[in-house]
C-alpha cells in the first residue's frame, strides 16, 4: 500500500505514503492503487472536497519512477504513460473541488498530479520545490504536464520553465502562477482545508496570449533562441515546443496523443539514455559511502590562500553555515578576497538564492586574517594558495604545526602532485585533495584525491565533507592533473596549437559548440587565463612528454601579456561582454581544415586520454570519468561523456562499458 484514503466529515484525504521509502514516487503499482482510490470516493453529496498530500517528511512526489522509466520497452512505456494520464484525468474530472497540499518536493510526475487538481497551496519550507524538470532527462512532462501547465499559466510562462526543467522554490513557484498560495508548514493542511468551499476551478481563457498569430510568434522566438543555445542538439527541447504550442490550440484528449507520441519517440533515444545515464550517476554521487564507521561531520574549517578559489570556497562553506578562518599572506590579498565574497553574497541576494539575513549570517561565518593564528580547532583546512610545489610544501609544513593531530589537510590544487606534500606532514594519512572547480558557486563537481598515504577514515571524511556542503564528489588517484584537467588541458593545448597551425578561432571554437561543447576551447582558454592554462599544461607536459606538448604559441602570448579575458585579449579581444577574433595574434598559415575534421581531432583526443586514465586506474571506472568530465567541464552531457562518445562511435575501436 503506497497510499491512503480517509474520509474526515465532507472532505476526503488522499495521502501519499510509499511503503519502505523515505521517497513517494509514482510507479505502475501506484497509478493502479490511485486509479483504484479515486473509483472509491463516494459519489455522495455529503462529500465536497478532496485534499491530496503526502506523509513523508521531505517529499510530495518525486516524479515517476526513473529506474522503470529508463528500463521500459514501448510497450510497457506506452501502458505507463497511458494509465497515468487517465488517472489524472480521472482525479481532474472529480465532481468534488481537490486541492494538493504540496510539503517537500513536488517534481515531474508529482506536479503534474498537482496540475490536475482545482488548486495548489504549498508550504514556504527550503524542502518545497516545484517544477517539472524532464527535458533534463532528454524527454518531456507526458501525463498532461505539457498540455495543463500552459493551460494553466500561459504559454510564454510555461515554455521557459518546460524548456528550462526549472526547480522553483515556493515562493517563485506561486510568483510565476504554479501553485495558487503559500503557508508555514505547520499550517499546510489547515490552510488547504480553507480552499475546499470553493467551487471547481474554471482555467484562464489567456485569449490573447493563445491566438494563432501570437502562438507562432512564441514558438518562432523559441525554436531560434533555443537554436542558438543547443544548435538543435537536444531532441526534448524541440519536441517540447511543439508540444506545447499545439496544446493551446487542440483539445486535451489531442494533446495528451502528442505529450505520448513524444515521450515514446524521445525515451528511446540516445539522448535521453545518456541524460538519464548522468542522472542516475549524480544521484550515486550523493549517496557514495565508503565501508567503515560514519565519518564525522566537519563543520570547522579554514581556507588558506583568499584569491580567486579561496574566496569562492569560502563564500560555499559559510554559506552551507561552515565556521571559516580564511588566511592569506597581505592585507590587500585578504581584502581582495573579502571583497569577492562580499560581491558573491549580494549577487546572490539580487537572485534570490540568499536572504538579506542568510548573507549576513553567512559573511558573518568568515574570519579573515594574515596572521597564523591557532587553527587547533579547525577540523579541516582547505589550501588554495598560489599553484606551485615548492610554496604548498612550505605552507603544509607550518600547517603540521598548527593543527590539531585530527585535522583533515586537503589542497585544492589542480594538477600538481598531492604526495609530494606528504613528507612535510606529519600525519600524511590526514592528507587528501579537494579539488573544486571554478567558478565555486556554479560547479557541483569536486575531485576527492585519494594519495597512496591518505587513511580510508580521511577519505570517507572528504566525501562525506563534500556531499555535506551539497556538492558532487568523484574519487579520483593522485595523478598529475587528476582526471578533469589531465585531459581537457591537452584538448585547449591542442585547439591552440590548431590556431597557431593557421586555423581562425571561431572555426575550431564553432567545431565544438556544434559537438555540443558548452563553450569553445579557445574561448575557455581566454577565460581561464592563458598564464593559469599553460601552468597546468607544464606539469602536464612534465609529467606525460611523450603525448603532450606545449605550442611555442604560448610563451609568445604570455611574453606581451596576453593573457585571455583578464588581460583584455588572448585569442578574442574582450570588449565589456563583446569578443571578436583578436587581430593582433596571427594565426599561422598551415592548409586548412575542415570544421568536422578539426572537431574530429578534438574529440578523439580527449576520448584517447581518458582512455589513459582509465588504463592508469586514476577514476575507478569509465563511468566516474565520463561524469567527471560531464560535470567538470560541460563534455557534451547528451553524448555521455569521453569514454561512452567513444565506445557508441568506436573511434578508439575499444568499449569501455
Ligand atoms: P590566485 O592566484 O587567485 O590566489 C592565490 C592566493 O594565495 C593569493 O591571494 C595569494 O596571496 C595567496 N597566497 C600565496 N601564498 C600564500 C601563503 N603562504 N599563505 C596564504 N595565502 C597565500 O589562485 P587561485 O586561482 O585561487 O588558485 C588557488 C589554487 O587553486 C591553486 O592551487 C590552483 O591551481 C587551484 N585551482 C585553481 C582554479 C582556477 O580556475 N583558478 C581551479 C581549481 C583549482
């Protein structure tokens, strides 16, 4: 039984409570039990309402259920998909008003049961998000989400959030028109109680907004700009256009034929395998444990160095209500940081993701100093001072000193080898790398680096540390550049060396965006900064020199001080936001090449060296590289990642899965 009817007087209560699961989701077994409690409902007069909600502590409905989803042969897809459109139907043709009393979250199929009520309230809690996230997945809402969210809010509201997969809190979930008010939690179900004498609800007419002419006008400006975005690479997307756009102008028997033609025509392609593939190893991320006693949670910290990282990493941590001492060597270094934080803090505000009060609290969690302080009570100190060995080893040295026996010592460096700070500790098995990615705030991934010294008591503790603070860890061996930067430093490298070879930038740039880059490699180095790139490719290069090799191009730009987007030119000319072809940089004057030949070069490349890693057993499997390199870098996701691109087109002419 994963649910449960009860009749309280003239309203009934249908309450959401899957058996064994901490989680509701929707399954076939669920549908059939819904179907069957909505038949139950007496057809008496005496009844005037319905309220749906759930029991569980943090969660409505988390949308269907994935594991059968991916795995569905068409068949048994088109049943699922069939059955639940006419369960909710069947709830939204119910002769009593429902409302859904939405606590926790409320996503994909959850919504969508929502949207089949008259209304919606839900609690202000940070547990409530709302949204309907499946293009996320490569396939799009099919039990009538696609077809009663526009009906709903409008077309030019709804296709954003479709398109988007948009988790909204409550408050904007009301502000956008998803649900109709919010309450505290405590009062959740006395507040849905106050709907039920209102009649049926009658849908907005949106006369204007749904005519024909102003129709193809919204689906004109999204196929465009979502070309821009995606150059026609995501399925899902385009479909959900169509979909959706039509919905205002056919019945909803029609519609929901075109919400499951989709999904049937989506679910089996190889973009939605991959994107759910990635799903599933993010959801194996959050949940990875290592065997052994639970680790304890660090909540004491200090970062060492405040620059670009230091800054970033302490803006995440006193965030995620962490204690920070954060360190650097000058007053103008440590203001610097200060101000960085300050600048990401009321960024944040402006965007809604902090409260005035939380971003207070937050700055309020950091303390700056030059001084070496006592750190006896820092469980774990992160270094993010200037990348270079001979200045980390000096400063893991005086931190030995510092530090309580017990600390964790990680580094954040980014290629250079963890274990040779070892020696200068002494507790090495305390010592583990935590790599984040820049910009802090943006990327979830982070590398936990596992050094032949690093105890499995520290290692589970990094992981547990990075999970904790609602990031995304991927054990990885202590390797020159680990996994991430060791193969897409040699793939900017090479993209270089193709501009030096006489190839234009915006044609190796274009080359892979149409594979489905995020951004082009030339681009990436500009905004990386040509002087941080090329140190990561020289203990590269030191490290692997029979396979990579640093264009001469380099230590020319570097020379005059072109050092990308911070100098104001590297390859592009940066001009307040706008970038064009820099003319003061030459390309050499090789034949040219063809844009699939440079994208094949790139490609192979990246694919050949994740193969290395792999081979030097620096990620546990091809799986963890691919979604390293996925979330790290922005690796085309609905390709899978390196290894999956070059197991499905054989490029290597090996599998790796
Ligand atoms: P940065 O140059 O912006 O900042 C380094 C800071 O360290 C400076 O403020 C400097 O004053 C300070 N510092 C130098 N010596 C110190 C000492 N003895 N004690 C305390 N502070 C000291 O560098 P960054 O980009 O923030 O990189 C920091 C580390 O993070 C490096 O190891 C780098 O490889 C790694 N990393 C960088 C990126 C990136 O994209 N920038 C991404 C991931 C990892």
């Amino acid at each position: 039984m994963n649910l449960l009817l009860e009749t309280h007087g003239s309203i009934a209560h249908l309450i959401f409570d899957r058996k064994d699961s901490s989680a509701n989701i929707f399954d076939k077994d669920t549908l059939v039990e819904l179907n069957q409690l909505l038949d139950a409902i007496p057809k008496s007069s005496t009844l005037t309402a319905l309220i749906v909600y759930s029991k569980k502590a943090n969660i409505f409905i988390a949308g269907a259920d994935l594991k059968t989803l991916s795995t569905a042969k068409k068949d048994d897809l088109n049943e699922l998909i069939t059955l639940g459109q006419s369960v909710f139907n069947k709830l939204e043709n119910l002769h009593i008003t429902t409302i859904a009393a939405i606590h926790g979250a409320c996503v994909g199929g959850g919504y969508e049961l929502a949207l089949a009520c008259d209304y919606r309230v839900a609690s202000d809690d940070a547990a409530t998000r709302i949204g309907l996230p499946e293009t996320q997945l490569g396939i799009l809402p099919a039990w009538g989400g696609s077809t009663r969210l526009p009906a709903l809010i409008g077309l030019s509201k709804a296709l954003p959030l479709v398109l988007s997969g948009k988790i909204l809190k409550a408050k904007a979930a009301k502000h956008k028109g998803l649900i109709d008010d919010i309450c505290p939690k405590e009062h959740l179900l006395e507040f849905a109680e106050s709907f039920t004498n209102r009649p049926k609800r009658q849908l907005p007419v949106h006369l204007l907004e749904h005519n024909p002419l102003t129709v193809a006008l919204i689906r004109k400006q999204a196929s465009d700009s979502l070309y821009k975005k995606t150059r026609g690479l995501y399925p899902a997307l385009n479909k959900s256009i169509d979909v959706l756009c039509d919905s205002v102008r056919v019945s909803l028997n029609e519609s929901l034929q075109n919400e499951k033609n989709a999904i049937q025509e989506l679910s089996t392609s190889s973009e939605a395998k991959q994107l759910m593939r990635l799903f599933f190893a993010s959801e194996k991320a959050k949940k990875l444990k290592l065997d052994g006693p639970q680790p304890p949670t660090l909540t004491q910290c200090a970062v060492i160095g405040s620059g670009v990282m230091g800054s970033g990493i302490s803006y995440w941590l006193a965030t995620r209500k962490r204690s920070v001492i954060l360190k650097d060597i000058n007053d103008d270094a440590l203001a610097a940081g200060m101000k960085n934080i300050e600048k990401t803090l009321h960024t944040s505000e402006k965007k809604r993701i902090l409260t005035a009060t939380q971003s207070r609290a937050a700055l309020d969690r950091i303390t700056p100093t030059t001084h070496a302080l006592p750190l006896l009570d820092r469980e774990i100190v992160i270094e993010a001072a200037t990348e270079n060995l001979a200045l980390k080893k000096k400063i893991f040295e005086q931190l030995s000193e510092l530090m309580s026996p017990d600390t964790i010592l990680a580094t954040n460096t980014s290629a250079l080898p963890i274990s040779e700070l070892s020696d200068h500790i002494s507790h090495p098995e305390r010592l583990v790398g935590i790599h984040f990615f820049n910009p802090v705030p943006m990327m979830k991934l982070v590398e936990v680096v596992n050094t032949p010294k690093t105890s499995k008591q520290t290692l589970a503790a990094a992981i547990l540390f990075v999970q904790q603070i609602g990031k995304l860890p991927v054990v990885v061996q202590d390797s020159p550049g680990f996994v991430v930067n060791r193969i897409l430093v040699p793939y900017l490298i090479r993209a270089a060396q193709l501009f030096a070879d006489g190839i234009a930038p915006e044609q190796i740039d274009n080359a892979m965006l149409n594979f489905g880059m995020p951004m082009g490699p030339l681009r990436l180095l500009d905004e990386v900064g040509l002087d941080v790139a090329h140190h990561v490719a020289q203990t590269l290069s030191h490290a692997f020199p029979d396979h990579i090799t640093i264009p001469t191009l380099f230590d020319e730009l570097l020379e005059q001080g072109v050092l990308g987007k911070k100098s104001g030119e590297g390859f592009y000319i940066h001009n307040q936001g706008a970038t064009q072809p820099n003319p003061n940089i030459q390309p050499g004057s090789s034949p040219s090449l063809s844009s699939q030949e440079i994208q094949d070069q790139l490609v192979i490349l990246m694919s050949r060296e994740a193969a290395r890693c792999l081979d030097e057993n620096i990620a546990e499997s091809a799986a963890d590289i691919d979604f390293a390199m996925v979330m790290g870098t922005g690796y085309a996701p609905f390709r899978g990642g390196p290894l999956r691109h070059a197991t499905d087109t054989q490029i290597l002419d090996r599998n790796f899965y």
